[in-house]
C-alpha cells in the first residue's frame, strides 16, 4: 500500500507527543511493507528530501510570514500568520507541483498547522481518499489547544468560530477520521465536524521496550512528572499539593521549560526534596520512579506519557481531565484525582502503597499488562484497518 502521509513536524523537529506518534506508525507501516511518503515542514528554503529508518521524508518550506510556534511575536503577527493558514493556498500550489504523476492508494493526514486544510482540497481534486487524524485541537481554535490564560476555551468562542468556521466546511471532504481517544473523537463530532466521513479511535502506539527493571524506592516514595514544564500541564498544581504531603517523598521533574519560569519554579518549590532535570532518556528515568504523576490542567487529547510510563510498570496518578480518564483504571493502574478539588492530590498521596508492597506489585503487573494494546504492531494494524475499509468502500462506489 503506498501512504502519503502529513504532519506539521517530523523527526527531528518535535513539540510533543504527535511527532513521536506519526514516527512510530510511519516506520512500523514500512517494516510491514508499506510504501510511506510523509510531507512535512522545515525552516529552510526548499524542498528537501531524505530517507529515515525506510521513510521517504519530504520537507516544504513553509510558506507564512513565520515558523510554527515562534516565541516573541506580535499579536497583529500572530493575527495574519492565522488568517493565512485558515487556506493557504501556496503550501497547496507546492505540494500539488512536488506530487504532479505520484499516485497514493490513501492521503493521512495529522497535525495540519503550515499546511492548511487546504491539503484536503488538492486531495479531492487527485480523486485521492484522506483519513484524518485528530491529534490537537487546531481545527476547533487556532491556538491548538482550547487553552488560554490559564483555562480551557470552549470552541463555540468567537475567536475560535472566526478562525474555524471554514476548516469545519472543509472536514466535511474527509472519508474516515480517527480520534485519538473517545474524548477528542466525541469533541469534533459535538461540533459538527467531519459530517460525511466513517468514525473510529484509535489510541498512540508506544514503542515496544523489553522487561521492564525497577529501582526500589525503600525510603521515599518517588513521584515523577515528565513532559514540557508549564502551567497547562499542572506543574505548579502538583508541587503545591506536595508541600502539604507528611510522608518522605522525592519529586523528579523532567522536561523543558522557558528558562525563566525554571528559575520561578526552583525559587518557589526550594522548600519540597525536587529535582528538576530537564530533558532526559525516559528509560531511564522512568525506573526510577514509583509513580507518574499527569496533573494535566488543560484537557489532554489523550496523555501519551500514561501508557509509556504503564509500559516500564510505572502506575500513574492523572487528572480527570480531556482523554487521560480513559486510560487509567482508578484502583487498578493508578489513580484519578479531581484538579479542582484543593487537597485532592495530597490526599491520595498520603494513602498511597510503598513500591515494595504486594498491592503495588499488582498495580505495576495490571499497568504494564495494559499497556500491551498500545505496541506499534496493534495500532499499526487498526490504521491498515481503517486504510483498507476506506479504499474498499472506494471500490465499491466505482463498481456501482
């Protein structure tokens, strides 16, 4: 089967857990014995090829007044680079020129940020089918993440209905859409996305590591947090429950954040038994730890870090917030807690089982057994699922 691929970022360039996703299914379709072709963004000038680990990798420049995410623009900067990328047509004149005379049995496309919608144009005008993934919320709020000041948004806000309205008349062109938890799935579909395209879910795949070796906390339990260090994730929310916490704990916060705001947080929290250790090798942090903390304040999409830390047989304590809920069985591999409930993380810490005691023996067993689902070969086959129905559906309709 030959896939064509998109999202906003690819290896090396990465953001957050999407970029490791797309990576994960991309080089797996290969070693099964797909042809994959995946159209990315670069800040350079040109079109750039490379081959990685099988993958055909086609970087674009981006055609927009700045790169994805830049730090320190204006807000009338901001406003145009957003109006231009509702449809912009010149990442859809480029792409167009790059694939003139390749054909793809299926188009999938990811995180559209740079590209525009107007991708699913260029696709409906090569008779090519698209299944779309939703991994952020880019196409309900141009931020990405219904997040702002502090709070979530919801996508009926003006702002969001301004920017939106036409990406939600452009979904309707897409053939299946794949959510990457009930939660995100449900949210597009509330909203009145994708009309005309099959639905399903289907969860990231985790890389597949071998048994996982856990050090023995015996003195302290060890909490970890890792991910990118700001306010949306719940990184001060957690270490402010901490303080309250009577029991010896140890905190390990892996992952980047602006330098400023490490030098306010370590400030801050001088006064709790915390590290802070910057970007790191999850494996070799992960055995260090007891538990996961996720004190997501913003509603995660899913929450990758969960099944990666389920994966070393680490449980985790999340926040009932976005799609995390459905991938922690509270009491089984970890704990739910209320974010708005004050004292509701300290509590549960309080209680919690010490890492040498047979009921968290069962906890770590049940979450690196749950973790099983999510191998890249699993969700690799439901993708070549959804593929396969969608090109059968196709010719089904030409036969008729």
């Amino acid at each position: 089967m030959k896939v064509l691929i998109f999202n906003s970022l690819y290896y090396p360039y990465r953001i957050g857990g999407a970029e490791k996703s797309v990576q994960l299914l991309a080089e797996t379709l290969v070693l099964y014995g797909n042809t994959v072709t995946v159209a990315t963004l670069h800040e350079g000038k040109g079109i750039k090829e490379e081959l990685i680990n099988g993958v055909r990798i086609v970087r674009f420049p981006l055609k927009n007044i700045y790169w994805i995410n830049e730090k320190g623009k204006k807000s009338i900067s901001k406003f145009i680079w957003h109006v231009i990328d509702i449809n912009n047509f010149l990442m859809k004149y480029i792409v167009k020129r790059q694939f003139e005379g390749e054909e793809f049995d299926i188009v999938h496309t990811n995180n559209l940020a740079g590209f525009s919608v107007s991708i699913w144009t260029w696709c409906k005008q090569k008779r090519i089918k698209i299944i779309h993934t939703t991994r952020d919320y880019y196409l309900l709020n141009p931020n990405g993440t219904l997040f702002c000041n502090g709070e979530n948004t919801s996508p009926e806000e003006f702002k969001a209905y301004a920017f939106s309205w036409l990406k939600k008349k452009k979904s309707q062109k897409v053939d299946a859409v794949i959510g990457i938890s009930n939660y995100i799935s449900s949210l597009h579909e509330n909203h009145n996305y994708f009309k005309n395209a099959k639905s399903y879910v289907i969860y990231n795949p985790i890389p597949i590591i071998g048994k996982p070796s856990k050090v023995i906390n015996k003195r302290s339990i060890v909490l970890g947090f890792i991910g990118r260090v700001e306010k949306a994730k719940g990184i001060e929310y957690f270490l402010d429950e901490m303080i309250a916490v009577k029991r010896s704990i140890v905190i390990k916060v892996a992952g980047k954040a602006e330098e400023s705001y490490m030098a306010y947080l370590q400030n801050k929290y001088k006064c709790l038994n915390v590290e802070f250790l910057g970007l790191v090798d999850t494996e070799k942090f992960f055995p260090t730890l007891d538990y996961t903390v996720v004190p997501s304040i913003w509603n995660e999409p899913l929450g990758r870090v969960v099944i990666e830390s389920y994966a070393y047989g680490i449980p985790v304590l999340g926040s009932c917030r976005g799609g995390i809920a459905e991938i922690i069985r509270h009491g089984e591999t970890g704990f739910l807690f209320n974010i708005e409930s004050a004292g509701a993380l300290t509590t549960l810490v309080e209680t919690l089982p010490d890492s040498c005691c047979p009921e968290y023996i069962r906890l770590s067993e049940r979450a690196n057994n749950f973790s099983k689902q999510f191998t890249q070969e699993n969700i690799m086959n439901n993708y070549v699922k959804a593929y396969c129905e969608v090109i059968e559906n196709t010719n089904k309709i030409q036969q008729n």
